[in-house]
C-alpha cells in the first residue's frame, strides 16, 4: 500500500466489490459509511491477525474472535 497506483487500484476494488455490495443490505442511515468502516474493522483485525501476527489476535481461536466482534458488526449494520 505504499504504491499510490497500487492503493486506487485496490481503493476502486473494495469499493466496487465490497461497499456497493455491503451497502445495499444495509438499511439504515450512511449505509455505505457503514459498509466501509465494517470493511475497515474487518481489515484491522486481520492484519494484525495475519500480517503483524499481534499475539492477542495471532493466538486467539477464530471462534473468540468472531464471538466477540460479530454483535460489533451487527449493531454498525443494522442499528435498530
């Protein structure tokens, strides 16, 4: 991600494939806000899982993770 060629190329991509796509289940206000920052986290703790090998996250049983971080998600995503 240091390339700025390299980063639109990928910044179109999550956008066309992953925000468009995020956005429209979600049904709330700043639906694509939303969609982004849910890719953001989910970005987050996977690179410090798999690229930064954080111990917490490196460690941690993917069942935990996904315990802990799904009600984070659903709540960004569907509010009500």
């Amino acid at each position: 991600m240091t390339s700025e060629d390299a980063a639109e190329i990928l910044r179109k991509h999550i956008t066309t494939q992953v925000v468009d796509f995020v956005a429209d289940t979600i049904d709330a206000p700043e639906a694509r806000l939303r969609a982004a920052l849910a890719g953001a986290i989910r970005m987050g703790v996977a690179s410090q899982r798999f690229i930064l090998h954080m111990p917490e996250l490196a460690t941690a049983d993917l069942d935990e993770i996904l315990r802990l971080i799904t009600p984070l998600l659903q709540k960004l995503m569907h509010p009500e």
